[in-house]
C-alpha cells in the first residue's frame, strides 16, 4: 500500500514538473532514478503513462486518466488526515488557493495571511493571476472567481455581492475637477482595464437614479489589474474597481468614488466536488464569513 502511495506522489510529481528533470529536484532525486520509478510503474500497470520526447513529455490517454484519479485519491487522503486533525483543532497539510491578481492583493491576500496564522501547521499557498485560473487544472484546492462556473464538476459557494465604482484619488480630482455628469468623463483622464485585444471602455454608471453607460477615452490602458488600481492611486487618473477591493482606501480617503454603478458581481468561493467538504476548506470558508460579518458589524 505504501509502494502504491509513493507511486502516486511520483507521478502526479513528474506530471506537476512537466519534466524529469525537473521533478527530480522537486523530489530531492536524481533523473535516473525517477525514470526508473516511472519505468516500474508502468510495468506494474502494463500501460505506456507518458510519451517521452527529447525536451518534453506528453500524457497517453490512460496517463490522464490515472494522473485524475491519482489526485482525487491523493486529494482524499489529505482531507481525511486533515479531518482526523481537526478534532484536535490542528488543521495540516496543504491548502493552494487562487484568485484574480486584481482583486486578490487587496481584499482576499491580507485575510489569507491572519488565517494561515490561526493554523500553524497548516501550509497555505495564494496563487495569483490576470489570466483565468482552473481549481482543477491549475492543482487549486479552492478558487475565488467572479460568476458561477457552468460545470458540475465543482461546488460553488456565493460568498460576495460587490458593485463596481468609478474612482479616483483626492489629487487627482483636485488637479481636474470632480465630474458631475456622465458626459463629464469625455473631459478626464480614464484608466482602463484591457484583456487581450479588448479594452474594457465602456463604462455603466448611477447618475441621478438613472441607469447609465458611457464609451470612454482611455488615457492609459493596462491588461494588469494591480497596476491600474496604482495608477488611481498615485492620482494619473480616475479607472472602475470593485468596491469591496476598494474599501480600505475609500474609507482611508485615499480614494473617492465618483460614481456608483448598476453592475454588480457576484463572487463564488469554487472547490472540486466531494462526498464531504474538506475541513480546511470549511474552516477557510467559515473564517472568510466570520471576518466579513465583523466588519458589518456597528
């Protein structure tokens, strides 16, 4: 049963790398060696897992088949050695989580940090990015997205509602003047967010109580959410953000908002599905609602 287990760490660990090489270091091994376990495997198994190649490797068809069932079998283990350790309050092992880069800095990454201080033995890994994440693919136990997934393979918890504001920084405003209107933002300096080719310059906004949408000017353009909410900021403009992102400075007054907006998102705590919630994950998600009850508190 041992042997089994190591074959599974070795594997998902070669696939993980995308190389021998490279998993030979992450295994504190030589390549020979790993080759070698590889070699065995499949001769146990009576099927080719991986096509070789001079630089890279490909999985066979039965090579990614055995490498889903290796992680959930894996995954499983993990949660069940985590639960028998929360009786004792003491969560261990792993816990990789992921989010948008734009948001996570801000909102998502402090919280994360006080709640890897609340379980010691606990390893917690924030992975962020501007590009979508996948909670499977990208080896995520647990991933923090806008919008529901439209697959059943994952379990979505709606943990968020926030709008989106036009905001912009207290020099900023005083250097150009604060719009009053809609039509006033053709006359600003507007930071937009960009996503491949696509400039995102349509802006929807509350004006008087009605419900607004105005194509802007962009005067600076960024596909990197965290430099753009710098440049807010550090006063080169006004850009859109997520109010519950922004909250922190909006309350410091750091930031302004302008305007609100009639565009609300809802935000999804998104984690493979299983028999049983992993208690890492239930403690992680019980935190986060403790903490945002808090600050809703008088």
């Amino acid at each position: 049963m041992a042997d089994s287990l190591n074959d599974l760490h070795l594997f998902t660990a070669i696939v993980n790398a995308g190389a021998i090489t490279r998993a030979a270091m992450a295994l504190n091994s030589s390549p020979p060696a790993v080759s070698r376990r590889l070699a065995a495997l499949e001769k146990r198994l009576g099927v080719r897992l991986i096509e070789r190649h001079a630089r890279r490797f490909k999985l066979t068809e039965a090579g990614q088949s055995f490498h889903e069932r290796a992680l959930r079998i894996l995954a499983d283990l993990e949660d069940a050695e985590a639960e028998a350790s929360s009786h004792a309050h003491r969560l261990k092992g792993r816990l990789r989580i992921g989010a948008m880069f734009q948001n996570g800095r801000h909102s998502l990454a402090p919280e994360i940090a006080r709640f890897a201080l609340r379980y010691p033995d606990l390893q917690v890994e924030l992975v962020m990015s501007d590009d979508p994440l996948d909670v499977v693919e990208d080896d995520l136990d647990i991933l923090f997205q806008p919008d529901l997934p439209q697959h059943d393979t994952v379990v979505a918890q709606r943990i968020v509602d926030s709008r989106l504001i036009i905001c912009a920084s207290p020099d900023y405003l005083k250097r150009k003047g604060h719009p009053r209107t809609a039509t006033d933002l053709l006359n600003h300096d507007c930071l937009c967010l960009s996503y491949g080719r696509t400039i995102y310059r349509n802006w929807r906004l509350t004006e008087n109580g009605q419900q607004k949408e105005i194509e802007v000017h962009p005067r600076l353009v960024c596909n990197n959410g965290e430099t753009l909410y710098d440049w807010i900021l550090a006063g080169y403009g006004m850009g859109v953000q997520f109010e519950w992102n922004a909250r922190k400075d909006l309350d410091a007054g750091r930031l302004i908002m302008c305007f609100d907006s009639h565009w609300s998102v809802s935000w999804y705590a998104v984690y493979p599905h299983r028999r049983v919630q992993p208690a890492k994950i239930k403690a992680l998600l019980d935190y986060l609602a403790e903490r945002r009850m808090a600050r809703q508190s008088p």
